[in-house]
C-alpha cells in the first residue's frame, strides 16, 4: 500500500482459500491484460475466461501465459464444458486443458441438463487432472430452485472433489441467487449459510450493490466472481472500507 491508514480490515494474503476475487475476462487485448496486471494484478486471484470467448480469442496461449506468468491462475467458462459434453466431446476438452497448461476447470450445467450424479461423476474424473471449480445454478430465469435443492447440490459437489462452488448469477448478475432486477434473494443466502461454509462458496456478483452486500454480510475476506476488469480495485476498496458504500461498517472494528 501506498501509505497507513489505521483500523482497517484485515485482508487474507495471497496465494488464499477465502476473500476470493475472481475477474472476469471477455475479451481483453494482449495489450489490456497487460495494462490490466500492471494496476489490479496484485487484488486479482483468478481470472475467468467468459463463457466460451477463448474458442475466439486470438493469441489465446499468449494471453494465458501472460496470466500465468503474473501467478494468476487461468481458467475456461463453464459454458464451454458443457459446449462440448452436450457434443459428446469431453476428452477432448481434457486434451485442451493440457494444451494450455491450464490448472483449474470449471464444471458446470447451466446452459444444458444434464442428471447431478453425472455432473458429479465429471468432477471426479477432472480432480485427477485440475483443481475444479463447479457452479450451482441455471441461466433461465425462469429454473428458480429451492434453498434445499441449492444446498443438496453444492454438497453433492463438494464432496465430488470441487474445491468452491459457484454460486450462479450470470454476468449480468440477474438470475440464480438474484432476482431479475439484480436484488440479492437474501433468504436463499442465508439458508445455504447454514449448510455451506462460506469459505466453500464463490458468490458471482458483478454489481456494486451486490458486492457491498456480501461485504457487508460475510466481511472483508468473503470470496467474489465474475468482477470485471475496472472494477479490481474499487471492489478491494469496499473490501477495505474506504469507499462511500462499506465506510461505516468497518469503523467499528
């Protein structure tokens, strides 16, 4: 940090397993994601290649590499996954994991339906080659599932060898654990709290409001996803509560 400032939270220190930030990458230039590291490398623990974008994105080994290098893990949206399971495909996104060096994949069954215990059963083959992050959570508005079906499912997960779960809002931020107008479906969250350690779970939540209130629910070292490039540090500055939003709720500390 550039200077003191007293009585703030504590922030967990990188390499960490809680107070996850994980940006979302949907396209970034060579040239953006150097800019990128130069200014938030250092708040940023994970980046996600958006859904399939890296089927597109030109100079893709370049562009891991350059993540890589700066000790950011890398990893390919669940969408593409299921992009190829649906095509019956699944060795050869092992193949292309390998391809790319990559250490984490994510599993995910948001887009396509697929039976839990299969889904499962592709957790545990991938665990023997990557660390794997899984995502609860349809993409339709219109599947709105139970606090118990939530529950039941990111413990299946878990158990399977997912080392978070995801818990699924899009990067719009508008269906899954939120509401169609971005507003948290706090009763959900409080009942998968009771089953779930939150140290488990990567809560998706690209809007401001939605961050300050995770920030404000589970505290500074709570673990976010799908953040967008510009926001790295001013979502580190809510964490920190030096920002108008989580100001007061961390003086008392």
């Amino acid at each position: 940090m550039n200077y003191n400032i007293n009585n703030l939270p504590e922030r967990i220190q990188k390499p960490r397993d809680s107070g996850i930030t994980m940006i979302m990458d949907k396209g970034l230039s060579l040239r953006q994601v150097e800019d990128f590291l130069e200014v938030s490398g250092t708040y940023t623990d994970i980046v996600k290649l958006g859904w399939a974008t890296s089927y597109v994105t030109p100079n893709l080994d370049k562009k891991i590499a350059m993540y890589q290098e700066a000790g950011i893990p890398v990893y390919f949206g669940g969408t593409l996954f299921e992009a190829m399971i649906v095509r019956g495909q699944f060795d050869d996104y092992c193949r292309i994991l390998d391809k790319y060096k990559l250490q984490h994949a994510e599993v995910s069954d948001g887009s396509i339906t697929i039976d839990h215990d299969e889904k499962c059963e592709y957790i545990r083959k991938l665990v023997k080659q990557v660390t794997v992050i899984s995502e609860v959570g349809s993409k339709d508005v219109q599947k709105i599932f139970a606090p118990y079906k939530w529950i039941q499912l990111m413990k299946a997960e878990l158990e399977a060898g997912s080392w978070k779960v995801i818990a699924e809002a899009r990067e719009s931020g508008n269906v899954g654990i939120y509401r169609d107008s971005g507003e948290v479906r706090q009763g959900l969250v409080d009942e998968i709290l009771t089953q779930i350690p939150e140290q488990s779970i990567i809560w998706e939540a690209p809007q401001k409001a939605q961050q300050v209130w995770f920030i404000k629910l589970i505290g500074a070292n709570v673990s976010l996803g799908n953040i967008a490039p510009a926001d790295a540090i001013p979502l580190e500055t809510l964490r920190l509560g030096i920002r108008s939003d989580t100001f007061d709720h961390f003086l008392g500390l």
